[in-house]
C-alpha cells in the first residue's frame, strides 16, 4: 500500500503526540509541512490536548495552524543584532488586532514580529 507524505506525517505526528506516558517535553519542526488544513486542524486539537501534560514545542511558518492558537501560547522568535531574540504573545495586547485579525494574518503582516530581517 502507497502513502502520500503528508499521511504518513500524520500517522508519526498522531503516534507521537498519543503516546500513553509521552515524555516531559515533545520538539515537532514545522508539523504543516505536506499537511492538508483540515489535518492541521487535528494535529492542533491534539497539540493542545497533549500539552496539558507535557511541554511541547514547536516551530512553524503556517498561518493556518497558528490560527489554531491562542497569542498567549505562542512565543515569537526574532533575530536582533545577531541575537535571537524570544518574546511571548499577551492575549491582553492582542485582543483589539484579534477582532479584525487572525493570529496568522498578524504574524504575515509582521505585526507580531517574527519576520526574517538581512542583517
């Protein structure tokens, strides 16, 4: 049986955020990667689940499954005179933008930062 990429990066991504006893911290890179939306969806659903009872971190560049987030779960990563720098979003500073936007029309629109600079 064939599967397309992007199954059988769900099937990993599901094994391992289902896990019984996960570990204390998951690290998933860019899980929207071959991804239709509707899965990142699920994926979302099942990183918020998870998260109750591990730390999970995870880096993307998707809008979509950022909008599956609230800004106070979201950290952004900024590269300041050749530092990284790591803010965490307030839901408090965002609630006025959120009523107009989503949280990934924001960070697209470089508003939350996160955008790469040439230094």
């Amino acid at each position: 049986m064939d599967l397309s990429d992007g199954t059988i990066r769900f099937v990993c991504l599901t094994v391992a955020l289902l896990q019984p006893h996960p570990p204390g911290t998951l690290v998933i890179d860019e899980p929207e990667l071959g991804l239709h939306p509707c899965g990142l969806a699920l994926v979302a659903n099942l990183v918020r689940s998870v998260s109750k009872k591990a730390q999970i971190l995870i880096s993307t560049q998707s809008p979509v499954f950022l909008d599956h987030f609230d800004p106070e779960h979201v950290v952004v990563a900024t590269r300041r005179k050749g530092e990284s720098c790591f803010e965490r979003l307030s839901g408090d500073a965002w609630k006025e933008w959120l009523d107009d936007y989503t949280l990934g029309e924001l960070w697209q629109k470089n508003i939350c930062g996160g955008a790469p600079n040439h230094e």
